[in-house]
C-alpha cells in the first residue's frame, strides 16, 4: 500500500512540476509578446509648416477644419507625416499593409483624391480601416495626386460634357471628388484641347 501512495505522491509531484513549468512558460511567452508588440508600435508626427495646409479627418462631423491632428493631409507635394519603426521590428503591421493594398487596387480601377480614398478606406460603408492605417495608406500608396485629379476631369467629360466651371466644381466639392483647388486647376490646365 505504501508503495501506491509512493507512485501517486511522485505522479501528483510530476504533475505539479508540469504544471509549474506550464504557468511559467505561459508567463515567459506572454511578456515576449507584450513586449514585441509594444516595439512595432508606430509612432506618426507631423511636420510644422506655414505653406501646408492640414485637415482634420473625423469621421463625426463632415467639416475638413484645419487642426494640429497627428494623422492629417497635406496638401503639400510632400508628405506631412513621417513613421518611424521600432529596429527590432523593421516590418510594419497587417492592418497597415492590408489598408496599403487596399488604396493601391482602389487606384488601379478608379481615380481618388486623397480626401475621398481616406473616406473609402476609413467609412463605416467603406473598408472601416483605423485612421492612422488609412494614412499611413495614404502616405505611401505613390499616388499622383495631379495625375488622379487629371484621370477624374477625363472621367467626367467622357461621361457628360460640361463647363471648365462646372468641371471644377465636381473636382473640388465636399460631395464630389474632393481634389484639392490646386489638382483641380491642374486637371483643367492639361485636359487635351
């Protein structure tokens, strides 16, 4: 009998050594984890000048109001907003590269402007991708925002002739295409004659 008890005091000491190395190994890999994905986390700023002009993007009001918003558009030819990466994690995250992809197909098919590509990638009707992956999208996508604007005023004289006026005003509205008065201007300037 002494020798059961031998067998199942050694079994139940087996099993709680096991069951030890588990609770520690699950802690191990827990902080790697915790500590991985604090590193890959993406730090946005925007860089101030006098002769860009930066859009809030909140999706709760429609007003394009200029603010200091980390994730903005700049109407600038350069890019207002600069990423950094962790160097022990040079690869960025699925929901930026996924967002990435997703405004590289839009364009391929269609002409956007960088208003109306954040609002299809972020729109609760659209993609619904977070804003930072939105413009981190739209930051890196290559886009040729003069060239978009150009492809959008073809676009719509093919579809219905109209003014150089009217053109621009579709180019330009809130409830058009959302080009930016200079890529509307620009459109006009080098539609064919």
């Amino acid at each position: 009998m002494e020798k059961k008890n031998e067998g199942a005091v050694r079994n139940l000491i087996a099993l709680l050594l096991v069951i030890f190395a588990l609770v520690i190994g699950a802690s191990v890999v827990g902080d790697l984890m915790h500590e991985k994905s604090s590193s890959t986390a993406v730090v946005a700023s925007s860089s101030d000048s006098d002769d860009e002009e930066d859009y809030d993007y909140d999706d709760d009001d429609d007003d394009y109001s200029s603010s200091s918003s980390s994730y903005s558009y700049s109407s600038s030819s350069s890019s207002s907003s600069s990423y950094s990466y962790s160097s022990s994690s040079p690869s960025i995250s699925r929901e930026y590269r996924n967002a990435l992809e997703t405004a590289k197909s839009y364009l391929k098919y269609s002409s956007f402007s960088e208003k109306g590509l954040y609002e299809q990638l972020t729109s609760e009707y659209g993609e619904q991708f977070p804003a930072d992956a939105a413009q981190y999208a739209i930051d890196n996508c290559g886009a040729d925002w003069n060239a978009e604007a150009l492809e959008s005023a073809k676009s719509y004289l093919e579809m219905d002739p109209m003014s150089d006026a009217e053109l621009y005003e579709q180019l330009t509205s809130e409830y058009g295409e959302q080009f930016t008065p200079e890529q509307a201007q620009y459109a006009l300037d080098n539609l064919p004659q």
